[in-house]
C-alpha cells in the first residue's frame, strides 16, 4: 500500500518531499523533461493532478508518465474526470475549507465507483486551502473562499474536524505557485492539535523555505511549479537532501 509505505518512510527518514505534475495540455511540450527532472531530484512520491484539464488526454498523459518513470502515480485531482487506471493511489480530497458541495461530496460520489473498479488505493484527505496575496486557480474553481490566516482558530477548527471525520492525511493549501506558502507560525499551532500527517503546498521555491516548513511540523511537502518552471534536478534535488532526516518518528 501507497500511503503505508510513505508513512514508513517519513517515520523512518523524516519529512517527505513528494512531486507533483499537472497533466495538462500546457505542459505538453516539456513533459518528458519535467518526468526526467522528477526522475533525477529523488523525490519520495509523485502527485499527479491539476484543478483543470483543458482536452480529453489526461489519460494519455498519464501513462506517458507512468511508462517512464518508476514512482507510483498518486492522484492529486481537481475533479471526478481526472481518475485512471495508470494510477495506484489517489488522494480522495474534500475541500472542507469551502462550502461549496460539489467538492464536498458531490465529485466524491461520481467517482467513487470507478475508484473501486479501478481497485485504486484510497487515502482520505482533508483538503483546506488558505489565503494569499494571489488569487488561487483552486479558489476560482471551485468558487470557495480560502481560509483566513490571522483566523488561527478557525483554521485550527478546520483541522480538527477534518481528523475527526476521519481523514488520514490533512492538506494545507497556499495555491499552484503562490508567492507564499503557510505562514510558519500558523503550521507550528496546527502541529500541535493535530495528529494525522500535515501535507504543505503551494509556493514551495526554495531550500530554506522547505527547511522551515518541515521544522514547522509539515510531514510531507508539495512541489509542482517549480520544477516546471526550472527544469533543473540540481535545485529539486538539493531541496529533497535538505529536509531528509527532519521530523522523524
Ligand atoms: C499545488 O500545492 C501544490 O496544488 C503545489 O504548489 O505548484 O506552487 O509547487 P506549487
């Protein structure tokens, strides 16, 4: 199983640094160095996902991916249309900081039945987007209002309910290349309360900001745009060997 094997790993190596690639038509054209780049900067997962897939070759992609590189595909999706059988996880999301029931309940239950078919390993997963500077695609989307980050107790009412309802993994969210990720402070409180593992993403740019977000209490770190956006190994991989060995047990 996906889950319990990256779960060993983080109580084992610590803070895992999994990477994630949109499979949209944007991407085309540099897909197979976005794949190489992953393949080289030691990652410890690869999300694969986007909040919207202009045409119909999400499968397509995906098992482009899969036949070239050797980390199991977890689905990250922004919706019910993007499940495959190229998959061998998926990150069954409830975006329980909006209100808005499509993506409370109503996208879970259309894909519910090709999840079971597909016998694609299910990690619950509450999913809380919070507010930056920049508006997110997943606010424009799903036309819900991020959390508030001065509001830490309503946050940290968030994350309780998500554990409560029984989701095994909580996802903080600061949006697709966001100028900024969660504030630290904030991740530190939450880590505290919460004891599910706290998945950080969103504007993940730099060594030193992966450093603090792990020393904050982030069990396992998001990493999309910049590796879109760089194409280099050196910079992920440095990131990747920074973090190994913080937060273990
Ligand atoms: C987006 O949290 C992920 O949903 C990753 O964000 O693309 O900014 O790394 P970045």
């Amino acid at each position: 199983m996906i889950f319990d094997k990256l779960e060993k790993q983080r109580i084992s190596n610590g803070t895992q640094v999994l990477a994630l690639i949109d499979p949209d038509a944007k991407n085309d054209k540099i897909l197979p160095k976005i794949i190489d780049t992953v393949n080289k900067s030691n990652f410890d997962g690869l999300l694969v996902g986007g909040s919207k897939i202009i045409d119909d070759n999400f499968n397509h992609r995906l098992s482009f991916i899969k036949e070239n590189t050797d980390l199991p595909i977890i689905l990250f999706p922004g919706d019910s249309s993007q499940i495959s059988e190229n998959a061998e996880a998926i990150l069954f999301l409830s975006l329980l900081s909006g209100r808005n029931p499509k993506y409370l309940i109503e996208e879970q239950v259309i894909s519910a039945r090709k999840i079971n078919d597909l016998n694609i390993e299910v990690i619950p997963t509450g999913y809380l987007l919070m507010k930056t500077e920049k508006k997110s695609a997943v606010e424009l989307i799903s036309n819900t209002s991020p959390l508030d980050m001065n509001n830490t107790n309503n946050v940290i009412d968030h994350c309780l309910a998500a554990q409560y309802m029984g989701n095994k993994l909580l996802f903080l969210e600061c949006g697709s290349n966001s100028n900024s990720s969660i504030e630290l402070n904030l991740l530190k409180q939450i880590s505290t309360k919460i004891t599910i593992p706290l998945m950080v993403g969103g504007g993940i740019k730099s060594k030193e900001m992966a450093l603090s977000l792990a020393g904050s209490g982030a069990s396992y770190l998001v990493i999309g745009s910049l590796i879109e956006q760089k194409l280099d190994f050196n910079i992920t991989l440095e990131i990747n060997e920074s973090v190994r060995g913080l937060n273990v047990g």
